[in-house]
C-alpha cells in the first residue's frame, strides 16, 4: 500500500500537470492568433507592393507655373531687401530653409547666408547637399565683406 505522502504528491503532480496544460492551451491559441495577424499583415504588405508597384509605374505630371520658367537673371537685392529676405528664411521650420536654399539662385543663396550667424550658416550648410555647399562657400569667399554683415 502507497504511502500517505505518495498520494500527495500524485494529487501535486496531477495539478501541476493540469496548470501546464492549461498554459499549453493558451500558447497554442495565442500562435493562432499571431499566425493569423501575420498573415493578415503579409496580405497588407502585398497589397502595399501592388500599390507602390501601380504608382511608380505613372509620373505625375508636370506642374505649369511660374516655378516651370527659366529663372530671370539674379541681380543684387539692395541691403534692406536682402536682411528681409534672410530674416524670412531664418524664420522657416529647418526642411523647408534647406529645400528654398537648396533651390535658389546660388548667388542670391550665398547672399543669404552670409547674413545669417556663422552656427545658423554652419547648420544649413551642414544639411545641404555637399556640391551645394561647396558653390555657396565659394560664392561666400568671392563676396566682398559688407561693413555691416556677420
């Protein structure tokens, strides 16, 4: 005949076993669910494909404006207009600054920034595209000094 602590530990061993069944389940269900999120996501991210896909196949086209033109040829704003100028660029969100620097007449560009403070200069310079940089730096040094400038 078993003895009396044998029986305890069947009963504590048929509990355990119990308590990890129960956890067996609620894994197994909870691999169902992600394998059925994951194929959700799968089946999002091949409709996200085909729309990519579908979208780089067509080219916006062209917008017709003034921006489409040939530039008129830069000629030197007068000093009130250019701190104007410099203030409004200063007074952009940093993206929007680098992109009308980025696009603008490297002349008037360099006229621009050599407004600004050497950190607010360094700083927009240093999120340029290098051969920009570069063109505004050199159109900088050709500049003469203004006897009020920075």
């Amino acid at each position: 005949m078993p003895s009396p602590g044998w029986s305890r530990e069947v009963r504590l061993l048929r509990t355990e076993r119990a308590q990890l069944d129960l956890e067996r389940q609620a894994v197994a269900a909870e691999r169902r669910e992600l394998l059925e999120v994951k194929a959700a996501i799968d089946g999002a991210l091949r409709g996200l494909r085909a729309e990519v896909a579908r979208l780089e196949g067509r080219a916006p086209p062209e917008p017709v404006s003034a921006l489409s033109r040939p530039p008129r040829p830069w000629s030197r704003p007068r000093a009130q207009e250019l701190d104007v100028l410099a203030r409004t660029v200063r007074s952009m969100k940093p993206e929007a600054a680098i992109a009308v620097v980025q696009r603008a007449d490297p002349n008037l560009a360099a006229a621009l920034l050599s407004q600004f403070a050497p950190a607010e200069r360094g700083v927009l310079l240093g999120a340029l595209k290098p051969d920009v940089a570069a063109r505004l730096l050199s159109l900088m040094a050709a500049r003469p000094a203004s006897p009020g400038g920075r």
